[in-house]
C-alpha cells in the first residue's frame, strides 16, 4: 500500500513587486527626513530664517530649536550619507570590474566624508552663535 503524503500548499503573491532600489530609496528618504527633524517641521512650523544682530540669520542658536533651512541642509547630508554606503555596497557587487568598483567605491567614500563633514560644520555653526 502506498503512502500518502500530506502537500503543503506553496502560496506565492503575484501582485505588486517593489524594485530593491525603490525600496532602498523609499527607506534613506524616510529615515533622513526623521534625522533631520521632519517631524519637528511639521509639528512646530518653525522659520526658514530668524532676524540676528546683524541681520538674517538661518541657523538658530539655540540647541533646542533649529530652522526650516537647517532642517533641510541636515535632511540632504544625511540622504547623501545613505547615498555613499549605498554606493559602497554597489562597489562590492560589481567586483568583477574593477574599475567601476574603484568608482563607486572612492565616490561612496567621498559622499560620506561630504556628508560627515557638512553635518560637523553645521553643528559648529550652531554651537559658534551662542
């Protein structure tokens, strides 16, 4: 007499597919536009610019409040930031050419530094106003 086996049933869903880049773009918009204080933004409306001793500033002095400018500038670093280790990662994907993995990999980097360094210029902004 033969066995029986119980089938499990495979179910696969075949409607909307997302590309992994899409996706991996949606996720680094979402996540720098938190960073950058998105939802502070939106919660407290604050200025683009604020009027200074010697006129219009857009970096607020304040540690606890920033500007709609500033927002903006750190929401930017930190996309370029999730841009750079995206590029890092392509670099290890494309090894088999080296020179478009030396590409992606020294243009990872540099977005990195980049953004590493405008978002340290833009806290020594703040900090030099008080």
């Amino acid at each position: 007499m033969r066995r029986l086996r119980r089938r499990t049933p495979r179910f696969r869903y075949k409607g909307l597919r997302i590309p992994p880049l899409a996706l991996a773009i949606v996720i680094a918009l979402f996540t720098s536009f938190i960073l950058g204080g998105g939802i502070y933004d939106i919660v407290d409306n604050p200025p683009s610019i604020i009027p200074g001793p010697g006129g219009w500033i857009a970096i607020h002095p304040y540690m606890s409040e920033q500007t709609l400018n500033e927002s903006l500038l750190a929401m930017l670093f930190y996309f370029l930031s999730f841009l750079g280790l995206y590029l890092g990662y392509q670099a290890s994907r494309v090894s088999y050419d080296r020179r478009r993995a030396a590409t992606y990999l020294f243009l990872g980097i540099g977005l990195i530094l980049l953004s590493i360094s405008g978002l340290y210029y833009l806290y020594f902004l703040k900090r030099s106003l008080l």
